[in-house]
C-alpha cells in the first residue's frame, strides 16, 4: 500500500472518517524472549517480559488526526516502540479500534458523549478493561501517564496547550507538532526548555530539519534559520484568481497530506506564520534571524546558515513519517522510516515568498514582536477565521484582513499563567466575529 506516493511495508489500510487506520497490523516479535507466553503476545502488552522493558513508551495525543494515524503507523512498524495511551477529540469508533490493536489500556476523548458512546461499545470490542477518560482533564491524564517515556503531542489549537503543559510538568519528553500550543503558551513554556533544552524535539518537518542541522552546534554561531514552505495550494494563482477560490480549493495541497486546519494555513501561508513564532521559542532565536522561502519540491525542509558562511540543511521525501520516526526515537535512529532520497535530485528551487498575494506571512513577525500574548491572541483569532472559512462564510483574500484588524486592536497583556491566555483567547474569539461581520458586509 503506497501513502503520500510512497510503499508502506506490513500493513493494509483501509478508511474511517476520511484518514487511514491501521488493520491487521504484523506482530513485532522479538525471537529473544525466552517466555513463549510472553512471545504469544507478541511482547507489547507483557510487563513483565525482559525484552518489553526495553520498549520506548509512548502516549499519542490526537491519535486519530493525519499526523496521530502516521504516528500510530511508526509505531507498529517499529518493535522498539510501544504505545500506552491515546486521545483524540470525537471520533471514539477509531479510538476504540486503535485501543485494540495497540493493545492499549486508557484512552481519553475530549468529547463528554463520545466518551459516553466509547464506554457503551467497547466491550462488543472486546475491551472490557479499557479505561476511557474524558473532558480536558482525561487528555491531561493521558499527556502524562507515569509509564509513558514520550507523548506525541498532535492535538491543534488552544486546545493542545494544557496537555503540552501537563507532559512537561511531569518531565516527559514531548514529540510536538501541535505549534498553536507552543506559539499560543510559549512565555510559560520557556522555562521548561531552559530548564531542559531538549524536552521537547519537533515533528513539524521544518523545525525537525533546523533541530538536526543545529545538533553539535553553538546557537551562538547561528547567522539565520531559513524555514522552507511549499506555497500551498494557491501558490501560482494570481490575486485575480485568489477572489474566486474556495475550502475544497484550499485542501488540495501539492505535496502534503495534512489535516484541514493546517492545509487551510498552509494556502494563506499562515502556517508558516506560526512556524515563525514556533522557531523562535523552540531555538531561542530572534525574529530577524528566521527567514522563509518557497521551495515547491518539500524536499529541504530548512536550512540553517552560520557565521562561517556555511549552510546546512536537511533533505527527505516529503513524509511525515520521518519527523515522527526521528522524535519518537531521539537520540537514536531506527531504519526504515520512509525511503531515502535517490542519489540524483533533479532541479531544486528556492525564491522569496510574495507577500502581496500572501501578506498572513507577515503577521507572524509583527505579533511576535508585540511580545506577551499577541502571539496567543493571533494563534486563537485564526482558528475561529478558518473555521469560519471552511463554512464559507468567510472569502479566502478577506482572511489577512480580519486577522490584521483583531492584531491592530490588540494590547497584549503579560502572559503570566494558562487563565490569562483562556481570558484573552475569549476576547480574540469575539473580536474575531465582530471584524467577520463588518468585513465580510463590506
């Protein structure tokens, strides 16, 4: 079976929902357990096996969103990682059947009544003892299991932040390609990577890329960080064009397979305004120092430039497994996460981003220049601009205008606890709606 255009070897596929799950998946057997009961179990649900103690545990917070299911689908591939725990937000039928073959014993739905229906069904399932948590505090509960050595933190928006803080609290190391959470928290968040510098390692394709290029490195020899963007679905229309374009446009992005908040950000090159503020908190990096660039191949993920005038970079095929693969495994790396790049590349392009089709770019350097909770504010304000797109009740070109009017209206507060981002999150949700009702009768 091929994702993203490439073969996944061990498993068959099938879709729930919109997104693949994992079925019928190869157990990892490790021929060195000397208990033939243990091996019966394939040596991922025994704790007492000699070889399961040696298993990287892993909870996966938004287990069944795109990057959740590549995840879950590194996991089973891999008989040196185990997952304990999972969450996501609604869809309790996928959770239920990831629980199964996982072998997992607590899940979390956000969700009170898909909790609800996931505790009615599981036994038809066969998970008598699945224990199924719930609400805000039932993601926090799994974010830090105490036999969870990693949390894979996929849960978008405001939402990610407790959870990422929960894991961080309890000195997990934390896989994160949620960004909203680290943009939207990042003031509280600092400490804990001051405190330890690699609590958390990236998923996000480009920040994975710029954290490989600087390991071994001094940060004090950095000149600047290139992020590298694909230009999204839209890239080669004309402003013209952009006035007619539509949410199923938006979703068809050239070369990445993501859920639709991100794609959506990734046409208005929003996506990449978040990355700017997620560099800056993930490498202690001043905003002027991180640069973007359009590279429509998705074959360099980032570069990072040097004092010496030296410039490294990090190239793959453009699969989200690798990132996964590398986080979940750090320090270590495990063969076969995704195939590696042919010897002969082909032409590779690189040019300024254009601003005035895609002006969002900009708005990330001005919020995190603002500093305290502007960055929260313009995170948040964009989630409810996306939403509100996807119903089409908001153009495509009249995006950057709400989002630069709920910033120009803004003073930011300091960000000094979670309630303070909850109480100015509030107010961007209804700044937002006000900018949408006066922009969109223009």
């Amino acid at each position: 079976m091929k994702r993203n255009g490439i073969a996944s070897p061990g498993h068959s596929f099938f879709t729930l929902h919109r997104f693949p799950v994992v079925w019928g998946y190869r157990h990892n057997i490790r021929a060195s357990c000397s208990d033939i009961d243990n091996r019966s179990l394939g040596c991922r649900n025994h704790p007492t096996c000699r070889w399961c103690k040696k298993l990287k545990t892993v909870s996966v917070l938004g287990s069944t969103g795109s990057v959740g299911l590549q995840a879950i689908d590194v996991i089973l591939n891999n008989p040196n990682l185990k997952a304990v725990g999972l969450a996501a937000a609604f869809n309790w039928r996928q959770v239920l059947i990831q629980a199964k073959i996982l072998g997992v014993r607590k899940v979390a739905l956000w969700d009170e009544r898909a909790a609800h229906e996931a505790n009615l069904n599981k036994r038809t399932m066969g998970l008598e003892n699945l224990e199924i948590l719930s609400g805000p505090d039932g993601l926090c509960h799994i974010a830090s299991l105490p036999d969870a050595d990693t949390v894979l933190h996929a849960i978008p928006g405001f939402a990610g932040i407790k959870p990422l803080i929960s894991s961080l609290q309890k000195r997990k190391q934390v896989a994160l390609t949620g960004k909203e959470a680290l943009v939207s928290a990042g003031e509280i968040i600092k400490p804990f990577l001051v405190d330890t510098p690699k609590a958390i390692i990236p998923v996000d394709s480009e920040h994975s890329a710029i954290f490989q290029c600087l390991e071994g490195e001094n940060k004090q020899d950095i000149k600047h960080i290139i992020l590298t963007a694909s230009g999204g679905a839209f890239r080669d229309l004309s402003q013209e064009e952009l006035e007619k374009v539509g949410p199923q446009d938006a979703l068809r992005h050239p070369t990445w397979t993501m859920g639709p908040k991100v794609t959506v950000d990734s046409a208005t090159l929003f996506n990449k305004t978040l990355e700017v503020m997620e560099a800056h908190y993930f490498f202690d990096v001043p905003y002027d120092k991180i640069k973007v660039a359009i590279h429509r191949e998705s074959i360099v993920h980032s570069l990072v430039t040097f004092k010496d005038g030296s410039t490294k970079a990090q190239l793959s095929k453009p699969d989200m497994r690798l990132p996964i693969a590398f986080a979940l495994n750090y320090p270590e790396r495990q063969k076969g996460a995704v195939p590696a790049l042919d010897v002969v590349l082909g032409t590779l392009t690189f040019r300024e981003p254009d601003l005035e089709r895609f002006p969002c770019l900009g708005l990330g350097y001005e919020a995190g220049k603002m500093g305290g909770t502007a960055p929260c504010v313009l995170s948040f304000a964009d989630e409810v601009v996306v939403r509100e797109f996807m119903q089409g009740r908001v153009s495509f070109t009249k995006i950057y205008t709400i989002l630069k009017t709920v910033l120009d209206r803004y003073q930011p507060k300091s960000p000094d606890s979670i309630e303070v981002l909850e109480q100015e999150a509030k107010w961007a949700e209804s700044e937002t709606r006000k900018a949408i009702d006066t922009i969109m009768r223009r």
